[in-house]
C-alpha cells in the first residue's frame, strides 16, 4: 500500500467514525457530479457510465454499524459476509 493510499484510508475511516452513513452519501453525490461532469466537459459517455455505476453501487450498500446501548458498535453480519 502506497504512502498515500494509507492516509486516505485512515482519513475515511475517520470520517465514517465521525459521520457514519452520511460518508456514503456524500461519495455517491461525488460519483453523480462527475459523471455530469464528464459528459459535458469531455462528452465520455463510457467514462460517465462507470462513474454513474460507482453511485448506484454506494446507494446500495447499508452501513455496517450500528449503535447499541453501551456505545460500542456491532458489524452488521450480511455485509461481513459478502466482504470476505
């Protein structure tokens, strides 16, 4: 892993800690704006595609915590299991 693909991911993993589910949000929003913007800057309609295919892959995806009583956080278990 490169010195800066380290920090980004430490940097989301922060961000999901801090913010949770509104971190997929807002990467999904990032992956619409693009493939708007690619379309009408660059008019690649396959670039914009894939883009757009990123955000509905976010949209899909349930945030794998959730709060319980003691503060602590549990994995959602579907989603475990189709990580590994």
């Amino acid at each position: 892993m490169t010195d800066t693909l380290k920090i980004l991911k430490e940097q989301l993993e922060g961000l999901c800690d801090q913010h949770g589910d509104k971190v997929l949000t807002a990467l999904k929003t990032v992956c619409y704006e693009k493939a708007i913007h690619v379309v009408q800057a660059w008019q690649d309609e396959d670039l914009a595609k894939q883009w757009e295919k990123a955000g509905k892959q976010f949209s899909e995806i349930q945030f794998p915590y959730k709060e319980i009583s003691d503060r602590k956080y549990s994995v959602n278990k579907s989603l475990l299991k189709r990580l590994t």
